[in-house]
C-alpha cells in the first residue's frame, strides 16, 4: 500500500541506539552527556506544550523535577546524535488530582507540575496524538509501551520473584533465577471488510454514543494473519470472508499493540452478532460514511482520527488502497 507509513505512530526513522543498550558504559556516558534530553511520562502521558501547534517537551536530563522518578531512565535513541531517554514521573501525585477524571476512553483532563511553566501539562496520548509529527510520535508511542511493560511484567514470569530494568530499559532480568524478559507487543488484525458498494463496522459496549469503527481482534497462537480476519469476522459478527490481504501497520501503545490493517472481500451480508464481543454490526454504504466521515450524520461517529481505522476508512472512500 502507498504511504502505508503516514499513519500515525507510523515511524520517523528514528536512531535508537541499540548498540548501547548492552554496553554499560555507553550508557552512563549517554546519560552524563550535557546535551541529553528527557521525554517525561506521568501514568502513561506525555508532557507536552499546551499551546499550539503542541509538541514532546525535551527537558534535559538533570531537570530539577526528574528526581520525583523513582524508575530507571529509558534510553529512546539519538535526535541528531543527542541521547533521548523516556524519564517516568508517575511516583509524583498531583495535589489537585480526582482519580475518577481519570482512565476514560479519551480523559480529557491535563496534569501540571509546579515545578515547571504553567504550559506544559501532561495529557493523555489518544487526545492529543495527531497534534504530533512522526518523530514526536514515535518518541511517545515507544516511552508509553515499554513504561507500560515495565508497569505490569515487575515480577519473573518463570520464577515468580522480582525482576530488575537492565539494558538501557528494554529487558528485565530475574534477580532470582536469571531470566531474562522482553517488551511485549500483542498482534491485532483490523479489518477493511467490504462487499460491493458498503464496508462493515461495529461498535463495542463502552465506546463514546454512536461511534462505529473497523473489527478487529487479537491474533491467536498459530494462526496467520489472514486467518486471524476470516475467524474475528465471523466470531463478532458472522460475516464469512473470502479473500483477504495486508494494507498497512501501526503501533498502538494502548497498551502494547500491534494493528495489522487488513482488507476482506465478504461472501455474504448476513449479519448476526455476538453480543459477548460487540454490541452493534452494520454495512455502511461509501455515500453514508462519507456523511460519516464529515460529522454530518445524525447517528454514526466515525473512527478516531490517528487511528489506523479511520486511516484506512479514509483510503477506501479515496480508492487508494493500493
């Protein structure tokens, strides 16, 4: 697919300076550099500048307010050889902070530290990620990721007992028995699935009222990509797929995934749903998403934008999919 890479999280081509993670030295001497510069994450957002055009505020790395992080640096790469380190700040409470506002489908609310200028704040990733270039983009989808990672894999899958960060922050190692553990990242199919003139979309329990998206679903153990698509189809909606083919990929750090876009040719319109998996199926006419895609329609929300759903939404209606 042309310009597969203009999703968002899409890539920039970052340098990520694998060679240092293994090198203890390089390290220290990546972090002791004058020039070193923190990407900042308070419970998996980033700080960015609250006025617009908004972008990844760089501090540098021995910024008065990075001793409030109680975890180990991530080391991102190199922005034009200068280390970039993912610094997370989630050990700081915020003395205003309603715990409630937050973990929504799109938390609207921002988070200040009083030891920064008022304009930068820190906001939640889904809300603000196509204010981002690629670059900025990247930087924050791999921050959240591993940060996310670290978060929930603390303890050694094989043993049981603790596990400590290690190579620049992208391995963890049993202190116990001595394993050793990786960042994880989940593969999902989503899925283009059309037949005729009309493309099906479904809506899970919980999304905002009226919003509608592509189906998609984790691949399993063993199973192909294509094979992922024909099973996630006919488990959530009943729909058989014929033919299927790959159209594009994008990170999605929500927690750690992976999207496959994927395109399928329907054999029939029947629909029957399972309601243990969404709640609504419906083919939706080119001439109707267009109206959908323009806000106009007085029932149907369409995709986030950002999303690889609305990104591939958009090329079907353009016909450019290849």
């Amino acid at each position: 697919m042309k310009n597969a890479e203009h999703v968002t999280f899409g890539g920039s081509g970052l340098d990520r300076a694998g060679e240092l993670r293994a090198d203890p030295q390089g390290l220290r001497d990546a972090a002791a550099d004058p020039a070193a510069r923190a990407i900042v994450f308070w419970r998996g957002k980033p700080l960015i500048s609250a006025e617009r055009p908004a972008g990844l505020i760089r501090l540098a790395l021995d910024h008065a307010v990075l001793a409030d992080a109680d975890v180990a640096p991530v080391l991102l790469g190199r922005e034009d050889g200068v280390p970039v380190f993912a610094v997370d700040l989630s050990a700081w409470t915020p003395s205003d902070l309603d715990e409630s506002s937050l973990g929504g489908f799109m938390d609207p609310t921002e988070q200040r530290h009083p030891g920064l200028p008022e304009w930068m704040v820190f906001a939640e990733l889904r809300r603000v990620m196509t204010w981002f270039g690629p670059r900025d983009a990247e930087l924050a989808a791999a921050g959240k990721a591993v940060f996310s990672w670290h978060d929930t894999h603390r303890f050694c899958a094989k043993c049981g007992a603790a596990s400590e960060p290690t190579n620049g922050g992208w391995q963890r190692k049993c202190v116990s028995c001595g394993a050793s553990h990786f960042p994880r990242t989940d593969p999902v199919v989503i899925m283009l699935i059309t037949h005729g003139n009309s493309v099906l979309v479904g809506r899970s329990p919980g999304w905002p009222q009226g919003m509608y998206s592509l189906l998609a679903g984790f691949v399993e153990p063993g199973e192909t990509l294509e094979a992922a698509v024909r099973r996630e189809v006919f488990e959530e909606a009943g729909v058989r797929v014929g033919e299927v083919g790959y159209l594009a990929s994008q990170p999605w750090p929500f927690p750690a995934s992976l999207m496959f876009g994927c395109w399928g040719h329907a054999t029939s319109k029947d629909i029957t749903i399972d309601p243990v998996e969404i709640e609504d199926a419906r083919w939706i006419t080119r001439e109707e998403m267009m109206t959908i895609t323009q806000g106009h329609h007085p029932e149907i929300m369409p995709a986030r934008k950002g999303a690889i759903a609305h990104f591939l939404i958009d090329r079907w209606l353009s016909d450019t999919l290849d």
